[in-house]
C-alpha cells in the first residue's frame, strides 16, 4: 500500500494534503514540509486499571506532591529552573552562536556531578578532547562528568539507555541524526524525530534531558515550534556582545514560573552569578545627565533596576528615525503620540533614540512612564534627580495606572540607597521607610510638576 504523506507548515502548524510554496492559513512562503512518521509513539500513560481507560476527577489525590529536583548549586541557574532540575524534565536551551550556551551548560553539568547526579554530556558539535580543554579553561577538569562525542541518535539512545544517567546533556538538537529519517543533520524532520526520541526517553526512564538548540536570525530556536510543545522547559540565553552580561530567560515551565531571569557575567574563568542584577546594571552610571532615567522593573518574580537612556535631537532627514534597544518599539511610538495628543509635546521633525542599558531587554507596560521620563529630560535637556526611580503604565486617555508588585520594587529601590520614587496614583503599596514617593494620576500632571521649569 502506497505511504500517505501529510505537509505541515513549520511556522503556524496548519497540515494540508499536498506541498505547496506558500501556507494558506498564515501566508508564509516556503515553509510546508512533509511529514515523516516516527520510529515509535509517545509513551502512553496508564490512567485506570486498564491501558487507555479513564479516572475520574475527584478520585486523584487532592494534595498535589511536588517533584523531586536536584539542585545545581548555582542559585541563578536554579532560580530559572523553578527551584532545581525535575527527574524526567525535557529542557530546551537556546541562545546566538557564541554566546556561552556550552560554557554554561558544562559548568551546570559539573557542579550537578559534584553534588552528586550521574551527568552525561553528548557533544555533537565538539570532539571528547575539545570539551575536555574547555573544561581545563573553566577550572573543572576534576569534575566526574563523563563526556561523549556522537551525532547517531540511535546510539546516543543505546548508551543513555544502558548507563541510565541521572541528567543527560545534548550538544546541539540541530545535529542529531535518526537513521531511520531520510533528511539531512539539522532538518525540520531530523530535529523534530530526535527531540521526540529523548524526550520521550527522558518521561521513560526518569532521566532529565537537556537540548542545546541554535536559533535563527529571528531570534527564534531553529526547527519546527512543534519542538518547543514537546519539552516541559524552554530558556534563552541572552546578550550582546559588547557586554559581559548574560541573561538566562525562562519562557516556558511547566514546573515553575515563566518569565523568570539569571543574571551571569562572562570572565574569563566563564559565567560568573550575579546575585544583584540591580546593583551591577547600575554600577556604570555617571553622574545625571539628561535622558537618563532609572526604571524600577520586575523580571519574573525578583526586582530589577535598571538605567533607560533616551537621545533626541534634530533630524536631517525628511523622516525622523525612531531607534530602540532593549524595548518594544511599537510602544515607543505609542508613547510620543500619547505625549503629542494629550500633553501637546510635538517630537515631529527629531530624531528619537531609547536604549536598555546592560543589554537587558525589557518587556512589562510598567516601563511606559520611565521612557516618557526619559524622553522629556532629553527634549527638554532637564536631568532628573539621580536617586529617584520612575515606573508606571501609561494609557491611550495618558491617565497613569499602578503596576503590579509595586513594594517589592520599592524596597529594592530603597535597597539601593534610591530616596525618592515617582508612580502613579493608587495601588496598594504603602509607605517604604527612607523612601519618598511622588504619585501621580495621569501624564499632564506629571509633565507639568516635573517639568515645569523646561
């Protein structure tokens, strides 16, 4: 009997009969590729007395049993994880080349073998010996991990199943070969069959499983999305080059928070922790100048303060430039039309520069009056207070609306040795002791009590 072929579509996951060079359900040219079955299902899961039978609700247990985890010693790593790596877990690690995704995972690797879990680190990218060097480089050639160099999935899966490792770490996804795929290394079809065996694996035999992935020039992990379903952990490891800061950026777990970041510093022993993300995004400000502005901001669940830095000036150009780093540059133009139609502040004719520094990037609506803050000091050339923070959502109407977990990023303020805050009105913070707030209820007040003088 003839092989019934189905085509899916790598970038929205709609499924059509036949190949076609362009995806009728979200546009996309030259993404449907053709299915090609797997080599088994996934584990199926007993849910009654019998294979495929149902259980009621109300007869699973009420108390829920947190999962066993092993904890890496590395407190930022942990933090990430959601307290530790889950036995069993399927984590997707991705990041740019060069950006330290193997140093990372190899000083995780040895300090999770030093504390006791079996590691077992498959490189597909690096010979045994090279990674041997690195490890010699980072100080960690004493650390009982055992290493391996092999691209066959089918022999990888032999040699987890024979010596069942406590955590197995891949090196990259993008280069696992399954003999029994007829594509090339680094696929859609290869990458999706080879994170469906050592995932499923992983749930098997209670081995947590680490995949390197490489990403695209999007930013986004290469390979089919379907392989971020998959794992139960996705991270990004983020940065720019011309920092040493490294940000570990968790965007899914199922078994902790999300949105949760670790904070590294690259040396040249490797990652360093950075315990007080705050402390360090901050240790490089000058004395105030204007467009310089600090945003009190909340990653995950710790309070991060960090330094936005906003440059206006007049345009040669018939249409003005608007250039953001660090931010969303859809709300950066929602800004300056809140600021033009309700504050009646034109930045028609200048050009319009807002950077993050440390290369953090931030994502929260809390940032809105920070940059409003920082526009206006650079247009007015007013510099603002150096220990004053600034946060708070601003709406299309340019009334202020109070953030989320509001006294926690009032005490790491005050941590800082910040004496005053600027926020809007309402909310349910109260006062923070050695703190000074200033609230406000919508920009014109604001524009008018700060900067009044410009």
């Amino acid at each position: 009997m003839a092989k019934s072929s189905t085509f899916t579509c790598t970038a929205c996951g709609a499924s059509f009969p036949k190949w076609s060079g362009r995806c009728e359900a979200c546009g996309e040219w030259n993404s449907i590729v053709e299915d090609v079955p797997l080599s088994a299902g996934p584990p199926s899961k007993s849910l009654g007395a019998r294979k495929g039978a149902a259980i009621r609700l109300t007869d699973l247990a009420t108390r829920e049993t947190p999962p066993p985890r092993a904890c890496s010693g590395m407190s930022e790593l942990d933090r990430v994880l959601g307290g530790g790596l889950v036995a069993g877990s399927a984590t997707l690690v991705g990041g740019d080349p060069g950006i330290g995704k193997s140093t990372l995972l190899l000083q995780a690797a040895a300090h999770f073998a030093q504390g006791g879990l079996s590691v077992l680190y498959i490189s597909g990218e690096e010979a045994a010996a090279q990674v041997r060097m690195r490890a010699d480089r980072l100080g960690l050639a004493q650390a009982p991990v055992r290493l391996g160099a092999e691209t066959g999935l089918r022999d990888i899966l032999t040699t987890l199943d024979a010596e069942r490792p406590g955590l197995a770490i891949i090196d990259s996804i993008q280069t696992m070969w399954a003999d029994n795929v007829e594509s090339a290394p680094g696929s859609v079809a290869q990458v999706r069959a080879a994170a469906h065996e050592l995932t499923a694996f992983a749930k098997r035999r209670g081995t947590a499983v680490i995949l390197v992935g490489h990403v695209t020039k999007d930013g986004q992990i290469a390979g089919p999305r379907v392989v971020e379903h998959m794992v139960d952990t996705v991270l990004y490891f983020e940065g720019e080059r011309g920092h040493q800061f490294r940000i570990l950026r968790s965007v899914k777990n199922r078994f902790g928070p999300a949105d949760e970041i670790g904070v590294f510093e690259m040396t040249g022993r490797g990652l360093a922790e950075v315990t007080n993300p705050s402390a360090l995004f901050l240790s490089e400000r000058g004395k105030p100048s204007p467009g310089s502005v600090v945003f009190a901001g909340i990653e995950g669940t710790r309070p991060v303060l960090v330094e936005l830095q906003a440059l206006v000036a007049p345009t040669p150009h018939s249409q003005p430039r608007r250039t953001v780093v660090g931010w969303d540059g859809g709300r950066l133009a929602m800004i300056l039309a809140v600021l033009e139609a309700r504050c009646g502040i034109p930045f028609a004719g200048l050009d319009v520069y807002l950077n993050v520094a440390g290369g953090l990037k931030i994502g929260e609506p809390a940032a809105d009056l920070a940059v409003a803050a920082a526009l206006l000091s650079a247009r007015e050339d007013v510099a603002l207070p150096a220990d004053m923070v600034v946060f708070g959502e601003i709406s299309l109407s340019g009334a202020l609306r109070p953030a989320t977990q509001t006294e926690n990023r009032l005490k790491e303020a005050q941590k800082l040795g910040f004496t005053q805050a600027t926020l809007p009105a309402g909310g349910k913070a109260g006062e923070v002791d050695g703190l000074r707030l200033t609230r406000y209820g919508d920009l014109v007040e604001f524009v008018g009590a700060v900067f009044a003088a410009g």
